[in-house]
C-alpha cells in the first residue's frame, strides 16, 4: 500500500512521521497540537528576516547613531549589536529547541524560574513579550508608512508631508497584513519565501548603486569621526546611546519562536531560521488578529497629535521584548552554572513530560555544549543588560518634553500594571503553561 503523504509548502514532502515528530516534541513539552504546520526552513527564515527589517529599518534608524555616536560610531556600534545579537539569538535558539511552543518566553521562563517564582516571573514575562510585540507591530508598520511617505517626497515636488498622511498608510500596511493572515492564510508560506526574495534583492538594489555612484570618504574619516550632537558630558555614553537606533533594527528575532506551533520540526528548523482563541476551519486565531489590529489603529492616533509621543511607544519593543529576553537568559545561565539541565540522550532514562512547569529540564537537539554555552550565554545577559538600561535614555541631555524619551512611562506602567493585577486577581487563576497532555498520553 502506497505511504500517504501530505503536499507542504516549496513542494517539500511532508510524511506521517514527519506529522507524529512534530506532535511527539511538542507533547513532551505538555501541548497538543491545534495549529496547522505549513512553514517549512525557507519560509519561516523568509519571516524571520521580514521581522527583522535590519537594513529597511537602518534607512531610517542609522540618524540616531549619526547624531550620537557619527559614522565611527555607527560602524562600530553596528559591529558590537551584531555579535550582541547573535550571542542572544543563540540563548534563544537553545531554548526553543528545549521547548518548542508559540508561547515563548512566558513558557522557558515558568520552566527554568525557582518554584516559588515561576508564576509571578511568567505572567510578567508574558506581558513584557506581548507589549514589546504590540509596539513592534505599531512600530514596523509607522516605519513601512514613512519609507511610503518619503518616497512620495522624492518624487513628487508639490508634495507636503503630514503626521496624518503616515497615519492613513498605516492603516493601509495593518489592513493588507489582516487580509494575507486571515482571507489567504493559505499562502503565507510562499509569500514569505517570495518577501525573502525582495529582502535580499531590494538590499542590493539600494547598495550597490550607493557603492558604484554614492559619494565616498575616505577611510580615517569613517573610521575615527565621532559625533556627539546631544551635548553629552562624554562621546562614550553618546555612543552608548546612539547605538539604540542599531539595537532596533535587530529586534524581533523571536519572531520564529512564536510561530513555532506552525513549524515542521521546530526544534531544529527554528534555531536554523534564527541564526541564518482558534478558528476551526482556518487554525488562524482569529480573536487575537483581531485585538492586535485594534490596539494598533489605537496607537496610530498618537502619531497624529505627536510623532515624538508615538516613538516613545514604539520605543516600548526594545524595552518589552529585550526585558523579556533578559529575564529568560538568565535563568538558563542559572540552570546550566547549576547543572539542572541534562542532556537529550540521559533523558532517555526519564519520563517522557519535560521542560515545562515543575519537570525535568533537558537540552534539545540543538545548544552549545560546556563552558562555551556558558560564556556565551553570560555575554548574551550582559549585552541585554547594557540594551536595557540605554533603551530609556534621550536623544539629548537637554530633555523638554518635545524629546523625551516616554518609554521608560510607558514600559513603567505595563511592569507595575501586571504585577499588580497578579496580586489582586491573577494569582488566583494563573498557574504558569497549561499541560494539556500527561505522561501516559505522550507519543513515543
């Protein structure tokens, strides 16, 4: 009898193993599957570099590293946030190969936390992830808007931009991401492989003809000019804070991780990507699109009163998604100085239920062994530390309200809202990751 298949995307050949792989690493860690896996390497990595926007947001961000820092320091802080990342990209790699869930940090955190913290730091972690994640959404789609909207300038002399302007198209970018994610959901993966594409051909089609026609410095003036336009006491913390500009680029790389659910062979397939409610017809959240919209349109109203206001919000998804990247990093430096974690093959000789709330923690098939891991692992947490605490800071010392820096309120407000909401109501119905298959159920 011929092997039944199912047709995923790419024209890659997806088996019943292949199906009863993915549901057995997911039901070790607790989980059934509900979401449809159709993302396969070339697609989830097409969405994760589309998160990223690095060189489409570095059009508009690399001012903030020229104001602060001058082009010695945007080169160098671009090196010192590209190793910065890969060290954290590589903790996040770790740890979705343990737990490979769409929940992400609220789950690795309620995992590796002591017990007597795992509830309180996973709820918080939670909401760290989805505000950080909201104004990334609110963010990508104000940048996308003035790229439009800069483009318009170029070409069209009688032009005049306004705040308003940025807003409608806006709603224009949210509108058409609603509309591929619930009406055509069907062809998310090979539209995300086509927008890996257009990442990687719009990026030479901007660097090339900046190379072959663009003015040139030479190399001492690139190299050693350093800017400090804010009227810092010194270039070093001018530098510190102009690297933030660089940092933003770089966010979203968890992006992956939350798609997990929706990835064939997640625990290997989504750490390769990141290093290179439920409808029942449709597995699409359809309720959670729907509030994520709303919450966005909302935010965009902000940007028409005052666009300094509004990057105050988005300046939230550093703050948000690093704190929550922190909180989680540490945790694992904790567990592996420790030695709680054992190895994939040792777990073997344990039962199947692991790396969730209260269970044994084991490595997934993809981590950096020893001391390695370990200093990688340090560096990670300090380098979100420095991320951290620069991430609030204003472009200039002269603060008035016209340059605040409103994300140190903003994310204030989301940390203090949380924990006190745990204490008066959710304490008594959250209890951390829902497990919602025992040992006995678990696939072999």
């Amino acid at each position: 009898m011929a092997e039944k298949h199912e047709i995923a995307e790419l024209g890659e050949v997806r088996s019943d193993g292949a199906d009863h792989r993915d549901e057995a690493a997911l039901a070790r860690v607790g989980k059934k599957t509900v979401l449809k896996r159709k993302f396969g390497f070339l697609a989830i990595l097409g969405f994760s570099c589309t998160v990223l926007v690095t060189w489409e947001g570095f059009l508009v961000l690399f001012l903030v590293g020229l104001q602060n820092g001058g082009p010695a320091g945007v080169f160098y802080g671009y090196l010192i946030t590209w190793l910065g990342t890969t060290s954290v990209f590589a903790v996040l790699s770790e740890l979705v190969s343990m737990a490979p869930t769409s929940g992400g940090q609220y789950h690795w955190v309620a995992m590796l936390a002591p017990p007597r913290y795992q509830k309180v730091l996973s709820y918080i972690a939670g909401w760290l992830t989805v505000a950080g994640w909201q104004a990334t959404i609110a963010s990508c789609s104000y940048l996308t808007a003035s790229l439009v909207q800069g483009i318009l300038v170029l070409t069209q002399p009688n032009y005049t931009p306004h705040n308003w302007h940025a807003t409608i198209l806006f709603w224009a970018i949210i509108a058409f991401a609603v509309v591929i994610t619930t009406g055509a959901n069907w062809l998310l993966p090979m539209f995300e492989a086509i927008i890996l594409f257009i990442h990687i051909a719009g990026f030479l089609g901007i660097i090339v003809p900046l190379l072959a026609m663009g003015p040139h410095e030479n190399a001492h003036d690139v190299f050693t000019t350093f800017i400090n336009r804010g009227g810092w006491d010194t270039q070093g913390l001018s530098f510190c804070i102009g690297m933030m500009g660089t940092v933003y680029a770089f966010v979203g790389g968890d992006g992956a991780i939350h798609m997990a659910e929706e990835i064939q062979n997640a625990p290997v397939t989504v750490p390769r990507a990141i290093m290179t409610g439920v409808s029942s017809h449709t597995s699409i959240p359809v309720n959670a699109v729907a509030a994520t919209t709303v919450i966005a349109i909302i935010l965009s109203f902000v940007n028409i009163g005052s666009a300094t206001a509004f990057n105050g919000v988005i300046s939230v998804a550093i703050a948000g998604i690093f704190s929550s990247y922190l909180l989680v990093s540490s945790l694992l430096l904790y567990r592996r100085v420790t030695g709680g974690i054992i190895s994939l093959q040792d777990l073997e000789d344990h039962p199947n239920l692991t790396n969730t709330t209260g269970k044994l923690l084991s490595w997934g098939p993809w981590c950096i062994p020893g001391a390695l891991g370990i200093a990688n692992n340090a560096f990670a947490c300090a380098y979100l530390s420095f991320v951290f605490f620069f991430t609030f800071w204003p472009s200039v010392k002269d603060v008035q309200p016209a340059n605040m820096n409103w994300s140190i309120l903003v994310t204030g407000v989301i940390t203090i809202f949380s924990g006190l909401y745990y204490v008066i109501s959710a304490r008594k119905t959250y209890t951390g990751p829902i497990i919602e298959i025992g040992t006995e159920e678990t696939p072999n």
